[in-house]
C-alpha cells in the first residue's frame, strides 16, 4: 500500500515540481491549496504525511504547522520555506516539524526526508501496519518478527501461505536474522498450533549425541543407557519439528533423516521395531546447501526433500528503516526487564542505528539496544549509548544531499548486490525494481558476469561513481 502525502501549498511551481518528484517515487500524492482544505483532508484520518508552506495558516489566523502540532501530534509534517525566511524555520523547528526543508528542495533531500518521517512515524503504528498488510495476521503472531520493509511484508506473506500446508520448509539465511523466530511463527499459524513444537540445535551436538536426540534409543544400546529414551521426532509427533543449522548433521545422520522424512517411519538406536510419526518438518541453515550439496558435503536426496519451500530471511542491512522498528520494540522490552524509563532514540542516536552495518543481524542488534538501555542515564537512548561494537558504512563513498539521482540510483543498486552477493533477483525483490531494469543499468555500469550468471561482485566497490554516457538512453530503455 501506497504511502500518502499531503501537499499543502498555495499554486506555485514549487508545489508542482514536488507533486511530480513525490508520486515519481510512488508516492500518493493529495494536493491542497490552501490550510482548511488541507484540514479537511486530514480529518479523513487517510494522510501519512503532510509537506506544506511553514507560512499557510488555518481559520482563525492559527499557522497549519501549529494547529497540526496540537490536533494530530502523531502525524509527521515537513515544513518548507523561502531561502530568505529565518523566521519561518525558527517558528517551524519550535512547533516541532521533522524537517523544515528550503526551497527549492532538490529531490534526494525531499525523498530522504519523507522516508525518514515516515520511517519514525512507524515506530509507533507498526503493528497495525502488519496487520492490514497481511489480513489475518497479529503482531503476536509473529513472536519478534518486526518490520515493514517489502523484503518483511513477502517474508510474512509466504509464511502465512506455507503455514497453512505439511510441507517441508528450509528456512536460509544469515546468522542472527530471525530464522528461529519464522519457524516459531509458521508453526503457530498452522493446524497444528495446539501440537508441540519442539527445536533441536544440530551443531551443539556431537555424533553419537544427535543420533539418540533425533531418533531416540532403546535401553542397553549403548553404555549408559539405563532406559529407553523417546527422541526429539517422537516428542513432536502431531506437530513440528524444528531443526536449526541443519547443514552441520553429520553424512551417516543425514541417511537417517531422509528416511524419516521419506517413510515417516524411524528406528531408536539400538532398537529394530519402526515406529511411525506424524511430523512437519521445519528446517534452517546459514550455510549455503546446494554448494555444499555440489561438493559431497550434503546429499544431493536429502536437499532436495528439505527445500520443498526455501524462505530467505533477508539481512537487517537492507532492511532500510526496520532498523529503528526493531530497534524500539527491543528499547520497549528491556526498559521493561530493567524496570528503567527510556522512550526512545535522539535523532543522532537514529541516525547511528541506521549507519552500521550490523553484521550480526538482528541479534547483534538486540544485544546492542540491551545494552544502551542498561548504561543510558537519561530518558532517550543518544549516539554515544550506542555500542561502539555496531560498525559503521565507510564514510566519503557517497554524499548526500550532494550526489545527482544518477549516483543514488547507482549506489543503491551496487550496494544492494554486494549485500545478496549478485543475485539480480534478490536485489530487484528489495529494491522494488525489475530484474532487466538491474541488468540494463549493470550493462550501461560496465559490470560484467562470471560463467555462473553472476555479477562479478568484486569489481562493485572498483567501479567509478559517474554515470556512463548511456545512461539516459538506458533509462529510456527500461
């Protein structure tokens, strides 16, 4: 669903020039001509956000910019004022707008500043967000699973799908991005919610160990097994079963689990008797399987049975914005634990969140909000609270404001496949592009494939920031 902007503004080529620049970015575009007409379309409660003259004023003499300070607090504003008027921006940073921009405004700093209104706005409106994007759906029901971001709202919507079905699912993905999290999510979705789900950690366990926790074991089949023991398939019988880092079981293991899945039927170590179980199987690894399918590492059979359905749960680094979703929920939560009073994050602080990289995913993001929570000595979480830990993007790579559309489009692209390692599908799925569009910028950037189809990612970081000469007729093109 479309975000929707109010333009409040009296007719001027300014006002114009953002309509186009705003509903270009796919943005709903209301306009207003003066401030009662712009309070009317408020009223509807269908507004996002609302860009207007810091100048225009309501019945009454009362500015807009006041009178939507004191009627609707929680609606984000961008004021926007003459390059000579001081005053305005004075009386604008006051009311306590989130931006107060200059005109004319180039159109980097207006998009920048409407998604990150939008993005703060949704800290507070993010679960009822959730629930009109996928119907049927609580924030509850996703124990954790925070964000709104497109590459979220699939992740949520193939859960909901799959969820519904027996079919195995093999969760990917790096570590600390919530794998855990969706096969807890799939399972309480699905018919078999009042069936146990039980999870089993396969690289916390030695051999011989695992063996016994999967299948179970008879009494005497081995030293110190005083008794017959009901294993992890056995106990979610009915239900599901979760098997995290699935791709570190061991070949003589692996023979085993196909045939479970194959027969539904197991043997206890030790013992010959088949025992028959009814289980979903939910599976997750951040290893890339089919490389090690392709080495002798995993069986080729037992792959191919797992991935009947893969979801790919996307790393927090091009996640945009969720940052600060996940940021806040886990602010809310230990403010809790810690029985402390924090309410959020200074705009410095934010801004720190949305600069690292967070190569750990959303864990390390977690233990980082824990931790400012805990040494934070005033109500809002500030930059230096931030563990230095969460690494920073390299600064001086691209500027902005300061760089040409041309050159954002062009980071964006480049940094997207450097962060799903060249898949032009992955990146086109987070982007919101099409795949050829990212091929005929690739073609025009001089970036060329390797005999597997993939972009050479080694030569992104190489490749000069100027856009080619071809550029325009390629966006013709596209």
């Amino acid at each position: 669903m479309k975000s929707r902007v109010l333009i409040a503004s009296e007719p001027s080529g300014d006002r114009a020039a953002l309509s186009v620049e705003l509903a270009t970015a796919d943005y709903e575009v209301t306009l207003a001509l003066d401030g009662d007409a712009a309070m009317k379309f408020i009223a509807t409660g269908r507004i996002d956000l609302v860009v207007t003259d810091s100048s225009l004023v309501v019945e009454g003499g009362v500015s807009l910019v006041q009178h939507l300070r004191a009627s609707w607090p929680s609606l984000p504003v961008i004021a926007l004022r003459g390059a000579a008027d001081l005053a305005a921006a004075v009386a604008s940073a006051r009311a306590g707008v989130e931006r107060c921009l200059t005109l004319p405004v180039e159109r980097g700093v207006l998009l920048a500043a409407v998604e990150k209104a939008l993005g703060i706005r949704a800290l507070t409106d993010e679960p009822s967000s959730v629930r009109k994007r996928v119907p049927g759906l609580s924030a509850a029901s996703f124990r954790g699973l925070v964000g709104t971001s497109p590459s979220m709202q699939k992740i949520y919507n193939d859960a909901q799908r799959v969820a519904a079905s027996r079919a195995t699912v093999l969760i990917t993905g790096e570590s600390g991005t919530g794998k855990g999290e969706l096969a807890r999510a799939i399972h309480a979705m699905s018919p078999r919610a009042d069936k146990p789900l039980v999870d089993l950690h396969c690289a916390a366990l030695a051999e011989s160990v695992l063996e016994s926790e999967l299948f179970g074991h008879e009494k005497g089949s081995f030293t110190g097994a005083d008794r017959r023991r009901v294993g992890r398939f056995e106990l979610a019988d009915g239900g599901t079963l979760f098997l995290d880092e699935v791709g570190e079981i061991p070949p003589s293991i692996q023979v085993k689990l196909l045939k479970v899945l194959q027969e539904r039927t197991l043997e206890r170590v030790g013992g010959n008797e088949p025992v028959r179980v009814d289980v979903r199987l939910i599976a997750a690894t951040n290893r890339d399987l089919s490389a090690d399918m392709k080495s002798g590492r995993f069986r080729e059979d037992l792959y191919y049975r797992l991935n009947v359905v893969n979801i790919e749960m996307p790393p927090l680094r091009v996640r945009g914005t969720d940052v600060l979703l996940l940021a806040q929920h886990f602010l809310q939560k230990f403010a809790a634990e810690n029985r402390k009073t924090v309410e959020g994050f200074t705009e410095r602080a934010q801004n720190r969140l949305l600069a690292a990289r967070w190569e750990g995913n959303v864990r390390a993001l977690e233990n980082a909000i824990e931790r400012a929570v805990v040494m934070c000595h005033s109500a809002r979480i500030d930059e230096p609270d931030i563990p230095i830990e969460a690494s920073l993007e390299p600064r001086g790579e691209l500027r902005v404001p300061g760089a040409s559309m041309q050159e954002l489009e062009r980071y964006a692209i480049l940094k997207t496949l450097e962060a799903v390692n060249g898949s032009t599908s992955r990146a086109a799925e987070i982007l919101g592009i099409g795949t050829r569009t990212i091929q005929y910028r690739l073609q025009a950037y001089g970036m060329a494939r390797n005999r597997s189809g993939a972009f050479l990612i080694d030569r992104l970081a190489k490749a000069p920031v100027e856009a080619p000469d071809s550029y325009s007729s390629i966006s013709r093109r596209a």
